[in-house]
C-alpha cells in the first residue's frame, strides 16, 4: 500500500475520531482567532466594515494599574503583591507586559475586562498573603490557574481575541490578600517560525517537543493566495504530522491536499477553520513516508471533490512536523507530550476506568501542581467528568469524541489543591473500555 494510501484511511479514521489531543479544548479559541483574522483580510477586499472587539463587563470593578493604556515594560513590576518579569516566552512566542489588572478581593467571583485586542495575548495569575485562601483563573468556566498557599506568579496562560469569559474565584483569603493579573503583547514570533502574508497567522519553530520540518503560507511575494506547495526533505523514514491553515472570504470552500501528485485528504468549511499560533488540523500516516524529497500541495475547491477555486483574500498554510512520541491506551495511539494552556505537559501514566464494559469512578489528588486529564477509549461516544470532593470547587467536563474505532482526547486541568472524583461515560450508555490519562507540566 502507497504512503498516500495510508495517510488517506488514516485521516477518514481520525476525521471519525477527532483524535487530537488538544483539539476539545482549543475549538471556542480557533474560531474566536480565525474569526479575527478572517474579519481583517476581508476589510481590506472591502467585502466587510472593520470590526471593534468589546471588552467584558465586570461583575465587580478591576481597576487597571496606570490608568492611561499600556506603558513600555522596562523591568519586573508588582502585581497581586508579586514581581511579575517584564516579558516572558510562550511556546516560542515573545511577550511584553502591558497592563496590570487588580482584582478587588471583596467579592468571590470577579469578572475580568481586558482591554480590547485582535492579538493573541498571555496573562499571569498573581497573588500574596493569601492566608491559606486560594485565588483561581477561570477561562470560560475552565479551570486555567490557581494560587495556593502565601502566594505566587503562576504560568501565562493564552487568552484569545474576543475572550469575555475570564473570571477569578476568590476562596478563604486572608484580610491582607492581594490578587491581580499580568497582560502580556505579542512582541513577535519565536526565532524560526514561518509566519504567514498578514504577518499574524504562523507555524511555530517547534510543536509538542518537535523541530518544524517544513512550513509555508500562500500569498507570499505575490504568489497565488488560492494554492500552495511545500517540499519536504527527509534523512530518514518519518511519521510525519501535517498541520494546515486556511481562511478565506469565499464561503463554502474546502482546503484540498495532495501528496507526491496524489490526493491525500481535504478538509471543509476554510471560511471558518484554521489555526494560528500552533499547528493543529493535524493528521499522520501510520508507516511514515521515505527517506528522500516529498511535496505537499494545498488548494481551494468547490467541497470535498470539486473544481479548484480561486479567491484572492485567500491564506493556506502547511506545516510539517515529526510525530511526537506516542505510546498506546486502551487501544489507541497517545501522544506522550501534548500542549494546553500555554505549557507542555507530559504522559505520568493512565488509569483503567472500566471494567467489563462498565465506567466505575477513579479519585485523583492534585496536590502542589496541577494534573491535566485526558482520556482514550475503544469505541463509541465517550466523554470524562470530573467533580472536586471538597464543596466549591472547580469540576471539569469535556467535549464528547465518537469514533466506532476508538479515540483519545484532552478533557483540561484539574487544579492544585483538590481531590478529584473522576469519570468516563458513553453517551448513549453502550459498553465500552477507557482509560484516563494523567499528564504533569514539563519544567
């Protein structure tokens, strides 16, 4: 059988199976991103107005420090009672600091307005003399970041153009506790990534641990916006991930890919799909392509099998990276390092949670750090929720993933300082066998 042949059914499986670790919790984020940049390339074919982003409204008042807009990050500042550094790095990405938000202790839930941004901006949960309290960074009711103990700057974590679903719980503070938040700008891409003609959309120089192999964007030096070709040149036999990008203004098309000549696969609705910053759209061949050159080729068509199409407003991306390493779970290929909120994260280990075709309830202790869950099954409509024991906590439920062949994906955090009840289901109630995956933040 051809490698084409191969990418081909494994693509139509994990289409089925949505098998991409990290695709649940990044889809209200791709779309709010590509929305955005869709929105500015089209303004400037004159087919739509420019668009103003609204902040959020606060449920209690978030008083930005300074007062007049962002000012240049010279060296660390306080925020939250802490030295937050002036710029930081994520996932081959600079930023710089550019507000700082103080979060009123007075009530427990604090909505959080940003300053309006079409750009992909990091903010850093801060806080001090807590007294035992705790402080925790809530994205669209997802748990994100939290602070335990006297105090501490945690993580950035990303927050997307359009984000109006921030909010910080407040728990058990001490009466001298200070909580704020750091925003990050973007400063520019990490040194070797490949950043598209609108100088926003980009594959980054690694992903998931892994060296960019090869990567390009169409409509570069005034080549054709409606295709592309990258060739890749291998020094030995690869599992190869391919990432795409594509947004246009052209509604209804589909982004086509072939391989070596041959059609490999193609993927529908570029109008409102695509991925900026990190590659994803993603798929792999299972035995891995020759050593030697290879060519990938993008471009627009009218659905899955139609005429090509031209569209100037056009932007197609391809990425290529080596596969990470995987191991297997329940049956299923899992990617031992995987990303999710601003950080890499790797496999510690899984836990059976069936037993003859039956969910039962595993409990997790996330107790200094915090623990990403996933989960892997073999077949059907499987989903993972997760209650905290103690009351007033923050649970977590995730999307659901159908595959008749099984499938894996990554449910979020379960945050430092609970215990967790844990547990898979199948949506319709059929027998199934699953497993949960545990993953700990790589330092």
């Amino acid at each position: 059988m051809s490698t084409v042949d191969d990418l081909r059914s494994t693509l139509e499986d994990r289409a089925r199976a949505v098998d991409d670790p990290g695709a649940s919790p990044r889809v209200v984020a791709v779309h709010e991103r590509v929305r955005g940049l869709r929105r500015r390339r089209r303004a400037t074919a004159g087919a739509l107005a420019a668009v103003v982003l609204a902040a959020g409204v606060g449920l209690a008042t978030l008083d930005p420090v300074g007062g007049d807009g962002p000012e240049p990050a010279e060296g660390p500042r306080t925020v939250g009672g802490q030295a937050v550094p002036a710029t930081v790095s994520v996932l081959g990405r600079g930023y710089e600091l550019s507000d700082e938000v103080t979060v009123g202790t007075g009530e427990r839930t604090v909505r959080v307005a940003l300053e309006p941004s079409e750009e992909l901006r990091v903010v850093s949960l801060a806080a001090s003399d807590l007294d035992g309290g705790s402080a925790t960074l809530l994205d669209h009711r997802r748990g994100v970041a939290r602070v335990l103990g006297s105090g501490s700057v945690q993580p950035p974590v990303p927050v997307y153009p359009g984000t109006g679903g921030l909010r910080v719980v407040l728990d058990g503070l001490g009466p001298d506790a200070e909580v704020g938040l750091a925003v990050y700008d973007q400063t520019g891409p990490g040194s070797g990534a490949v950043v598209g003609p609108d100088d926003v959309a980009l594959f980054r120089p690694s992903a998931f641990g892994e060296e960019l192999l090869a990567a390009g964007f169409s409509g570069v030096d005034g080549a054709d916006p409606s295709q592309l070709t990258v060739r890749l040149d291998l020094d030995q036999r690869q599992v190869v991930r391919v990432a795409t990008f594509c947004t246009a203004a052209t509604r209804g098309l589909w982004l086509s890919v072939d391989l070596d000549g041959r059609p490999a696969y193609s993927r529908g609705s570029c109008d409102d799909e695509g991925m900026a910053d990190l590659p994803g759209g993603w798929t792999s061949q299972e035995r891995g392509l020759a050593r030697g050159e290879h060519t990938l080729r993008a471009y627009l068509t009218r659905g899955a099998d139609g005429p090509e199409v031209d569209d100037p407003t056009a932007v197609i991306g391809i990425g290529a990276y080596p596969e990470p390493a995987t191991t297997t779970v329940a049956g299923t290929s899992v990617d031992r390092v995987v990303e999710r909120d601003g950080r890499l994260w790797e496999l510690e280990g899984a836990l059976t949670a069936t037993e003859d075709g039956e969910p039962f309830t595993r409990r997790i202790e996330a107790d200094a750090e915090p623990v990403l869950v996933g989960f892997a099954f073999d077949g059907g409509i499987a989903g993972l929720e997760a209650e905290p024991v103690r009351g007033g906590g923050v649970g977590l439920t995730s999307d659901l993933v159908g595959s008749p062949r099984g499938g894996s994906s990554i449910a979020g955090q379960l945050l430092a300082g609970d215990t967790y009840e844990v547990r898979l289901y199948e949506d319709r109630g059929r027998p199934f066998e699953g497993s949960i995956l545990l993953y700990r933040p790589v330092a």
